[in-house]
C-alpha cells in the first residue's frame, strides 16, 4: 500500500477511527458481545439502550462514577453518527422505533484486536494443506485436456485404494493431537470470519442500491431510458462476482443433504478428546450462518421493495407535472376567453404557392445516341459462374415447418428454442425471416421487458444478436 492510501485510511475509515478513540473497549466489548458473539442484526433502540445502560452502570461502580458519564441513548447515537458511523440507524417501513444494526468496520477493528492477544498455538500444517488442495482446485478446475485429467483422477482414485486396502486391514491412521488442534484452530477462526463477511456484504449490496437512487434522483434522460438503467443495475447486482458467490453459497447451504451433513460432522467433532478447548458457539454455527443468509437475502429484497416504490414515486410526480401544466393552460386560456380584443398569432409560410402552367418548361425531345454494334467479338466462357445462380434465398415454408415441429401439442415455443433446434444456415438473413413470419394461426409475440441473444456461424466466425424475447404461440382467434 502506498502513503497516500494508508494516509486515506487513517484519516476517514471508521475502522481506524474506532482504535483512536477514547471509549474503545467500551465500543468493542460492547457491539462485539450483542452483535457478534450472539449473531444478532437490527436491535431495537430501546433493547439496545436497555443493555448498554447495564454496561455503563456495572463500568462506572468499578471504575468510578464519571468515567462514562453521558446516558446509554446519546452514545448509541453518537456511535450511529456520520463522524463515527460504527452502527448504522434506521426506521423500518410501518414503525416509528429506530433499530440498530452493526456495520463490517467494527468486525474488522475486533478481527484485527483479537489477533494482538499472544497464542500459546499457531498450527501451520492445516494451512500449508488447505493452499495445496486449492490449487488444486484452481489448476484442474480449469484444466481442459482430458488426459492430465485423468491422470489426476487415477491418482486421486489410487490414493483411495491404497487408503481402502489399510483399512480393510485393520490399519487405520488418526491425526494426532498436535494435528487436530491445528486444524480446528483454522476451522473456528474461518467459521467466525464467514459470518462477518456476510455483513459486508449486505453492506456492498445497500451501496450498490444508495449509488442508483442517486442515479435516479438526478437522472434527466426518458423514462423508458430510467428503467432500463434501473433493471439492469439491479440485474448486475445479482450477477456480480459477489452476488453470484453469495447465491452459490446460499443454494449449498440451503440443501437438505449438506445440513444433515454438517450437523453430523460438528456433533461427531464434539466427540473427540483431543480437542479440549471447543467453543459452544461452533456446534450451531451452520444454523447462524443460515441466520445471517437470509438476512442478507431480506436486505435484497426489501432494497428491491424500496427501489420498486421510489420509481413509482418518480412516475407520480411526472405525471402531477403533466396534470399542472394542463392546468396552466386552462387557466390562461380562461382569462384571455372574455378579452374585448381576439388574441393573434403570427405564422411563417403561410401563402399559397402558385404554379402557373406557362411557368413550366417546353417538351424537349431526348438525344438519341448511336450504338455501333459492328464491331461484337465472342467472349471467354471460361469464368467462375456460380454467383449468378448462388443469391441468397430464405425458405419461408421451411422455417414455418420448423416452428410448427418445434411447437408440437404446446400453445407457446420461444425463438431461441427453434434455433437450438435448428441452427440457424443463412445468419441474420434467417433470423428476420424468423421474426417476421406471418401465418393464419401463428402468432409472433415480442417482449420487450427481456433480452435474449442468438448465435450463429458464418465463414468460421461467430456472431452474436440481441434482440426482446421473441416467441410462437398459436393464434385461438385464428384457429377458431
């Protein structure tokens, strides 16, 4: 990192100005125990305040009286302020009592004064075997030849044989205690920081949304154009690289099979002896992350809830600025209605233009040119004649057959599906042809709310359409 950034940091990220300030460790072991020991988002005020009140009064009877002098609600609000930002303030839609709810730079300032207190062990193996298995990984996830895969598959398959054949006799290898200390040490602190990194991101997903209301509210252009930034950049918080990996998340830990799985290995984890130091909090740790999932997912959804009402909000105030310009105009028109003199108005171009038939010019007899034909001699037969008789020619009847078999017994069938069916041979010659079919009992049906793309070949270069969702359904009208 270079000064300028550190510099950056130090000055104005809320980390950094949390382990300057005074009450610290009050900030920390406080928010650090309701939010983060007990997986907790969006306390109520009057919760809150409740417990931070017990804090001070347990704080100041052991370290004196004015040592925390102000009441528990004006440092939850000093604490929620823009200056200090260390919890983030709201109102829910239908309550009037503020909540609560911690913000990812607090995690990170109690991450980082968790790693200062001295380890008495600090494994190394379980890392060194989790970077290797990642590579792994990493290396023949993105290996496209079928034979070094299957050299890595052998080699996987014989490891497992030879690991079968001890056991079946009798010789099976346990990790010793050393070994299992060192990978459950990897395992608590990874678990913890999956649980805080969920609320940073619920915290990328509430900017993505701030950053397009501002977008919104300055936005000058139509409104089809609003729209169509407004979907596509909730569509690319989905299908950001962060979005994506939450959801690949969310769906593998959701299954059915993978909760058994986990609540099987943690109950068996707290079965083993050598392990003396287990934190409680580890047995249920799968169900706190499911916790903290579908919170996050309620934080889309209710930014979705929120973004669809302040359009609507935006299209109601367009159309009150229509309804007062009517209302301008009626109102002048009603006060020049009972003027003594009319109102005028002055035009451009509003003679007749006048053409008078001796303005024309005469008949003139066209030149006549001579084509001396004399001198014709035989030409060369001997030429490439295939463009004369190779001119592009779309089959209208073949591409109505291949909609009707692609249809079958259906009502509807999307383009996209004929396609993959039916490549398309002649390229975008084809594909209008396609869109523009017009047949007794066919119905041709374009949704501009969705994008599709439609791909072919042409001289070994692929080429790519966008174009609204098209699809054939049947005409009832005209089949009836």
């Amino acid at each position: 990192m270079k000064y300028d950034e550190i510099d950056q940091l130090r000055t104005h990220h809320p980390a950094w100005a949390l382990l300057r300030s005074n009450n610290a460790a009050l900030v920390l072991s406080f928010l650090g125990r309701v939010f983060v020991d007990h997986n907790a988002g969006d306390v109520a005020a009057s919760v809150l305040a409740s417990e931070l009140d017990e804090e001070l009064y347990a704080l100041n009877q052991r370290l004196g009286e004015d040592r925390f002098p102000k009441p528990a609600s004006e440092y939850l609000d000093d604490w929620a302020s823009p200056e200090r930002g260390w919890l983030r303030k709201f109102y829910p839609p239908g309550s009037d009592e503020a909540r609560f709810d911690l913000v990812p730079a607090v995690e990170k300032a109690l991450r980082w004064v968790d790693d200062l207190r001295t380890r008495e062990f600090i494994g190394t193996e379980s890392r060194l075997n989790t970077i290797f298995e990642l590579l792994r990984q990493m290396v023949f996830g993105a290996e496209n030849d079928p034979d070094r895969r299957l050299v890595e598959l052998r080699r996987r398959r014989a490891e497992l044989d030879e690991e079968i054949a001890r056991a079946e006799r009798g010789e099976v290898t346990v990790l010793d205690p050393v070994s299992q200390r060192d990978r459950y040490q990897q395992f608590s602190r990874t678990a913890r920081e999956l649980l805080s990194d969920f609320r940073e991101v619920e915290e990328n997903f509430r900017r993505l949304d701030r950053n397009l209301r501002q977008q919104i509210a300055g936005w000058n252009g139509s409104k089809g154009a609003l729209l169509d930034e407004a979907l596509g950049s909730r569509n690319s918080i989905a299908e950001s690289d962060q979005g994506q990996s939450f959801q690949a998340f969310y769906d593998f830990l959701l299954s059915h099979q993978r909760q058994a799985e986990l609540t099987d290995l943690l109950e068996r984890l707290r079965e083993i002896d050598e392990i003396t130091d287990q934190d409680d909090r580890l047995a249920r740790i799968h169900f706190d992350w499911i916790d903290a999932s579908d919170r996050t997912q309620a934080t889309v959804r209710l930014l979705s809830e929120q973004l669809r009402r302040f359009l609507d909000d935006q299209v109601w105030l367009e159309n009150r600025r229509v309804f007062d310009l009517l209302r301008s105009i009626e109102a002048k028109a009603l006060k020049v209605r009972d003027l003594s003199s009319p109102v005028t108005m002055e035009m451009d171009d509003t003679t007749v233009s006048v053409g008078l038939p001796t303005e024309r010019p005469m008949y003139r007899r066209p030149a006549v040119t001579a084509i001396d034909s004399a001198q014709l001699q035989e030409g060369s037969d001997d030429f490439d004649s295939s463009a004369l008789v190779s001119q592009m020619y779309i089959d209208r009847e073949d591409l109505l057959r291949r909609v009707w078999n692609t249809l079958g017994p259906r009502d509807q069938v999307g383009l996209r599906e004929v396609v993959v069916g039916a490549p398309l041979e002649q390229g975008l010659a084809e594909l209008v042809g396609y869109l523009s079919l017009i047949e007794p009992g066919l119905a041709v049906v374009f949704d501009d709310q969705e994008r599709e793309q439609i791909a072919w070949s042409a001289e070994e270069v692929e080429r790519v359409a966008e174009l609204p969702r098209v699809s054939f359904s049947r005409d009832r009208m005209e089949t009836s």
